[in-house]
C-alpha cells in the first residue's frame, strides 16, 4: 500500500522569491581557502611581494628571530676578536683630566704583578717611554697601554680618534679642571670611543667621608658622563677589575674609523732615497719609511692610498708580515709559575728569528695615483666657429633685443636682472634712461649727505661712549689690585693687535645689529662701490645660474654628478671587501717618498697615525660643511681668516667662507661665524666621505689653539 503513495514533490520557489545578494569580501582570501588551493604545494624559494605578506605569522617571528640573532653573534664576534689572538690588541689610551693627578701611576698600578698580567713589552710604542704591552692569561686578552699628555690637543685628538678605550684620571674632589674640560669638550666633538673614569685617593680618607666623597665626585661627573661607572684604583684588586671591565665593555663605533683601514705606528725606520731614486733627478729629503703596527677596522689593500695625519697623502710600496710582537698563547700557564714562563719566553725567541714574509707589493697599473687637483686645459674656454644655424639664431636675436643702458661691463644675462617695470611702450628708452640716470644722481647725493650726518653723529656718539668706557675701566682698575700675570700681559702688549681685535669686535657687534645693511663709502660712489654686485627682486625664486663667473680654481678641482650616489656606492664597495692585510695582522708598510720630518715628529713623541682613504678622497673639492659655534667661544671670527680643521684623520688648515643653512638654492654669505644657529663653512679640502666629525681650531698669537666651532 505505501508503494502506491505518490512521492510528494519539493518546494521550487516562484518567480518572486527573495534572492540576497552574496558577500563581497573584497577578493580576501582566507587561510583555509589558501591552504585549499595551494594543495600540500611548496611555495617558490623567492618570494615575491605578494606571497610575502601571505607568510604565517610564525614564519614571520622565526624570521625576526633568525636576524636578531645573527646581528647578536656578530656584534659578539666582533666584540670578542678585540684583544684576543685573532684580532688587534686592545689598545688603552690613559688621559688625566686634572693637573693635580699622575696618569703614571695609573699605569704603574695596571702593569704590577697583582693585577693578573704579564708585561710583555716594555716601550712597546717608540717614542713614548709610558707605554708597554700586557698579556692577561686569565681572560686570553692582550692589551696595548700608552699615557699622553694632554697638553697638545692635536696629539691628543689623534690618539683618540685610533684608540679603542680612554681611561680618564679623575681628581677625588674636584674631578676636573677647566683645560680638562676643554679636552671632554673636543672629544665629545670629535667622537668619543669607550670611555672609563678612574680616580685615586678615595681609600686613604676616613671610613665616614668616603661615601660623601664619592658622591660628591659622581655628582660632579653625572654632567658628561650620567651612565657612566666611577672605578677607585687604589689595590691590586682595584686594578684586576679595571682590566675586566675593560676588556669585557661594550665598544663605541665611530663611523668615519670603523669604514677605513688604519693603523697606529709602534716601530718606524727611514731610508733616504738614493740619487737615482729622487724624484727630480737628486736628493730631495725624500725616503721611504717603514711603519709597524697592527691592522684595525677593514682590511689594508696596498694599492690604496695611506693619509698620515698631520702630515699629507702617500703611496704604499710593499706589506711585510713580522713576528707579532706581542703573541697571545692559549696554552701558556699563569705568571705565578716561574719554570713554565722560562719555556715561553725560549718559545718566543725562536719565533723572532723566523724571516719577515712579504705579503703584498704594488701593481703599479693598479695603483691609485697622488694626484689631487685636476688637468686644467687652456683651451676648454675657447668657443669653436659658429654653424649657420648659431648664426641665424644670434641675428634674430640681435633684432629683438632689448636696448637698456646698464653699468660698463655688465653681460647679458647680467642685465635680466635689471627689472623696470614702470617702461612706457610708446616712450623713448634712451630718455627714460637719461631720467632714471638723473634721478640716481640726485638719490646718491642725498644719500651721501645723509651718511655725512650719520656718520659725524656716530662718530660724536662713539667719542663720548669711549670716554664713558675709558673712565670705567679706569675706576675699576684703580679699585682692584693687579695680578702678575696682568701686569705682564700690559708689558707685552701688542697695540697692533688689540687696536685690530677692538676693530673686529667692533664690525661683529655691527653686522649682528645690522646684519642686512652696508655702509656706503665716502670716498667712492655707491655705483662704482657695488657694480659687482647684483640686486635680486625674489630670493627664492629669482634664476641664479650657479656656473656663472666662477673662479680660475674651481677648474682644478674634481666635480660629482650625483655625491650621494656615489657615496653610496663607494661605502658599500669597502664594506664587502675581503681582501689584503687582515684585521688583527702585525704588519710593516713601505711608504714611499715620504719627508724626514714625518720620522722626525714620531721620534719626538707624536703619534704616528696612518688610515687607508677610500676611492677619490685625496682629490680636492669644494667641501661644505656644518658648523656650530661652541659657546665657551667668545672671540669674533671673521669670513676667510685661516682656521686649523680637524676632519675625520685629516688635519689641515684653510680660509673658509661661511654662509646661512637653509633650505633653498641660494645662501646668504655671513661675514661673522654667529654664535647662536648652525653655520655652513665652505672650504677647498680634499673629499670625505661623511658621516665624520669636524673640529675648528683658531690659533693665536702665542701658538695656542682655541677651539672655535664644533660638528652638529
């Protein structure tokens, strides 16, 4: 009976029935529907764009996990090569901060027998007798110590810039004093490498002050140094940490040393060339001079060019491989057993008598050369016959060309600049110039009478205003004591000298009042005065051609088409390569043609420091760079007075010309260096790669230095 029940039938819905619309997701996939249609497939081993926002998120925390952990074993390989056999030794530079202190015996403390090192070179640096090398078993570290005084602040600038910590010798009450200070000022300028602070005397007071003196010593150095860590060094075991901390801190890198190869000079020998060998045909107190030392930040290629500081450009001959002498031996027992010591120092003797490898000579057509100015050629001005086209062109434009009546001399784009915008088109320009002529004529008349005036009313103001000076000083000369030191400065006193620094002071003191203004002269008129230069109706928008009338020496000099580009590549080029002398070799360069006053000056006790430059930096150009005054530099200084430059590893001086900082294509020249913004100083130099730090020094009549401007 249920078979012959009819099948009931399904719902259809009718031609009204309600259809919604479908979800537009906008073309998102999710990670189900990706899983579907990748079907168990690997995906491609580069990934494009697209699939590599598509990673899971795990994939994307195990790739930061895998960077983050090779950048944490490189900055610790790096750390750890320091000092030990493989790398350079650590080379400690110790500098006292106060007068009152003796870096002597910091060092006599550092190389006793309880520190836990051995003293394996005694004057390891020629020429600077506070120097010698330690070997610490125990941490498998070496070390290089030397004290310098830091009474020549170009020494002691340089031996900063080459040395991988400082260790300052503070005082135990006042820290330090005012030229100790002047010295923090220029390293922190230059840039500061690791640092440690040091102090003596805190032990021997009562129990009960020694906490208040330290203290008040931290509060003291907190001002340059908040983080830092204040290290007594009065036991051995004081010095035993001072040795661990600093082989175990954290190194600073300063970006314009760890891009170049360099090398502090431990031993150096001169030879003079021979007769044949000169340069012009004879002896010129030219040789060549070989200098040992340990290979530090990149790799040291011989064909290269080497700087030496202080001293100018050089050429490399050849790289010799020496015994290391100061050998790291894994193996080698504590120096508390004197039997054992005896076998090491018979090992190392025989190794001293092993010859010296030649690793690397020059190639000669590979080799980059000394020149630092370009070829000038005579004829580069000269202007080859015209086409008939250039013909034409010139003779329409001679045709409607516009007749104006400008000063003798000027050129034609000189005189686009000469806006009238009151011409009549109907009206004859030659009388509207003869109009305008006489009008000039009347304005500088009234306008030299005005100055007349003015001038005579200053001249009264300024009278009385000396006088009100010249009494003041009076009194207060007379209501206070002199000094000996003043006493001799008013017997040596220079009348030439201070009557042009009153003068100085005065124009700085004028330009900062009037800083857009110019004095017109009584003697000439202002149109003869100012037919060079130029009036401009909008500063920022106003066309200045910036090849126009340039000066003879800007065709000697080399030109980039794109710096920063080629910045880019030459900075990428040195980072990935790997080869010549390794960091951490003990090698002996041959530079050739070099003066005997470099061996001169290392034999006096100067550093002698040596840095490979980078491609196209010992060329010259025109260098712009940026300045800010320091504020303990109260002395005005003026547009094109010679000043000492410290530039990365070069030292030179110029007469720079300073101008505003802005934004624009054009730049206002100032005729003062200004004490309160940022400062342009543009200067012939040769060509450095930035970033690097920038020091200005000027020297005064007694052969000081004073800082004038630092590095922003």
């Amino acid at each position: 009976m249920a078979a012959n029940v009819e099948k009931q039938q399904g719902h259809r819905p009718g031609a009204y029935k309600q259809k919604n619309k479908g979800h537009k997701h906008g073309k998102h996939r999710t990670k189900g529907e990706l899983e579907r249609e990748n079907k168990g497939r690997v995906s491609v081993t580069a990934l494009t764009k697209k699939q590599r926002k598509e990673q899971k998120k795990m994939d994307r925390r195990h790739k930061a996990n895998q960077l983050r952990r090779n950048k944490k074993d490189m900055v610790l390989t790096e750390k750890r090569r320091l000092g030990s056999r493989d790398g350079p030794p650590h080379l400690v530079a110790v500098v006292s901060l106060h007068a009152g202190v003796d870096a002597g015996a910091i060092t006599k403390m550092l190389r006793g027998e309880g520190a836990g090192g051995v003293v394996h070179q005694e004057q390891c640096i020629s020429g600077i007798s506070d120097s010698f090398g330690l070997i610490l078993p125990r941490f498998k570290q070496r070390f290089l110590f030397l004290s310098y005084s830091t009474g020549d602040i170009h020494s002691l600038l340089d031996v900063a810039k080459i040395a991988d910590s400082l260790i300052f010798v503070l005082d135990s009450t006042e820290g330090w004093d005012s030229y100790g200070d002047y010295c923090l000022s220029c390293l922190f300028a230059q840039g500061l490498p690791s640092h440690t602070l040091v102090c003596q005397g805190i032990s021997s007071l009562p129990v009960k002050k020694r906490v208040e003196s330290r203290r008040a010593l931290l509060k003291i150095t907190e001002v340059r140094f908040p983080d830092a860590r204040l290290f007594p060094l009065d036991a051995e075991q004081d010095a035993t940490l001072l040795l661990r901390h600093l082989g175990t801190q954290r190194q600073r890198k300063l970006g314009f040393r760890s891009r170049r190869s360099h090398l502090l000079g431990q031993h150096a020998t001169f030879t003079p060339n021979s007769p044949a060998e000169g340069t012009d045909g004879g002896p010129t107190g030219l040789g060549t001079l070989c200098v040992s030392g340990y290979v530090r930040g990149r790799p040291l290629q011989v064909n290269r060019v080497v700087h030496i500081s202080g001293h100018g450009d050089f050429q490399l001959s050849q790289i010799d491989a020496p015994i290391d002498p100061l050998p790291l031996n894994i193996t080698t027992p504590r120096p508390a057993k004197p039997g054992k010591e005896g076998d090491v120092d018979m090992q190392d003797d025989g190794e001293n008598e092993a010859p010296v490898r030649v690793l690397m000579k020059a190639d000669p057509s590979c080799r980059e050369s000394l020149q630092t100015e370009a070829e000038v050629d005579p004829m580069d001005g000269e202007q080859t016959w015209p086409t008939e086209t250039e013909l034409l062109e010139a003779e329409e434009a001679r045709k409607n060309k516009r007749v104006m009546k400008v000063p003798k001399g000027t050129s034609d784009y000189q005189a686009t600049w000469i806006v009238d915008e009151d011409d009549d088109e109907n009206g004859d320009v030659d009388e509207e110039s003869s109009e305008d002529d006489d009008v000039d004529d009347m304005m500088d008349e009234a306008m030299e009478r005005d100055d007349e005036e003015n001038n005579s009313q200053d001249a009264g103001s300024e009278e009385e205003e000396e006088e009100e000076e010249e009494e003041e000083e009076e009194e207060e000369v007379c209501s206070t004591e002199r000094t000996g030191a003043d006493q001799r400065y008013d017997e040596h006193m220079d009348e030439a000298a201070e009557e042009e620094g009153l003068k100085r002071y005065r124009e700085a003191r004028a330009n900062e009042m009037f800083p857009d203004e110019v004095d017109t002269p009584l003697d000439a008129a202002a149109r003869i005065r100012f037919q060079r230069y130029r009036g401009l109706k909008s500063f920022r928008s106003s066309p200045w051609d910036p090849m126009e009338n340039l000066p003879l020496n800007y065709s000697r000099i080399f030109q980039f088409q794109s710096f920063e580009r080629t910045r880019r590549r030459i900075l990428a080029e040195a980072a990935a390569e790997e080869e010549g002398a390794m960091v951490g070799w003990y090698v002996t360069l041959h530079i050739t043609d070099v003066p005997f006053s470099v061996m001169e000056s290392f034999q006096s006790g100067k550093p002698l420091v040596l840095v490979s430059l980078l491609p196209h930096e010992q060329k010259m150009s025109v260098m712009h760079l940026l300045v800010r005054r320091h504020p303990s530099n109260t002395e005005p200084i003026k547009s094109k007075e010679e000043l000492v430059f410290h530039c990365g590893f070069r030292r030179f001086r110029a007469s720079p010309i300073f101008s505003q900082h802005t934004s624009a294509d054009k730049h206002k020249m100032e005729r003062f260096l200004r004490p309160d913004a940022p400062t342009v100083v543009s200067v012939y130099a040769p060509i450095t790669f930035p970033p690097t730090g920038v020091l200005l020094f000027k020297q005064r009549n007694d052969g000081k230095m004073k800082r004038s401007a630092v590095y922003t």
